[in-house]
C-alpha cells in the first residue's frame, strides 16, 4: 500500500539522517577513516568484515574495536533519539514512535 511504502521510506531516510550526523561528527574529530570501517558492523553486522580484519585495517587490538563499536552504537542510538524527539510532542511520546518506526521496517 502507498501509505505504508512511504512511512517504510521516511523511516529508512531517518535511519540515513543519523549515519550522517554520526559521521560527521568523526569527520569533525579527524577519525573519518575508524567510521568508514566501522559502520558496516553498524548498519549490516552480518555481512561486514570480522572485528579483527577491522582491527587489522586500524591497527588496533580487536578488544579495542569491540569497544569502538560499543560506544559507536551507543552515539547512533543518542542521535536517533534527538532525532525521533524532534518529530514529536514530548519525551513520553519517543519510545512509542521508536517502537513505530522498527514494526515499519520490519514488514
């Protein structure tokens, strides 16, 4: 249906708005490199190369990539939320409509 073809597209375009935020912001600490090995584990973990090759591509320990992609999801899912409270009326209404945009890509 038209309808649910465009709330599954709007929320795949938000999806997009905060990889870009999140990307920027390591573009703005100089780290564009650690995001663009990283975010594949961020947007397909199982189809993106093993912590360790990443590890090896950073020349980091894979503990030290297993920590990056910690805090990493951690800041994807801070922005997500900033984002999601933009769209709404108040705080209370944020889970519900996080909840919302999940079942959307899900069907």
């Amino acid at each position: 249906a038209p309808d649910k073809l465009f709330e599954r597209e709007w929320a795949k375009a938000l999806l997009q708005r905060v990889l870009l935020r999140l990307r920027g912001e390591f573009v703005a600490a100089g780290q564009q490199e650690r995001f663009d090995v990283l975010c594949p584990h961020l947007v397909e973990p199982d189809e993106s190369d093993s912590y360790a090759e990443s590890a090896a591509k950073l020349g980091l320990s894979e503990g030290a990539v297993k920590t990056a992609m910690h805090r990493l999801r951690g800041r994807y899912r801070e922005l997500y939320r900033e984002e999601i409270a933009l769209l709404v009326c108040g705080p209370s209404e944020v889970e519900a409509e996080i909840q919302h945009l999940f079942r959307t890509l899900e069907s």
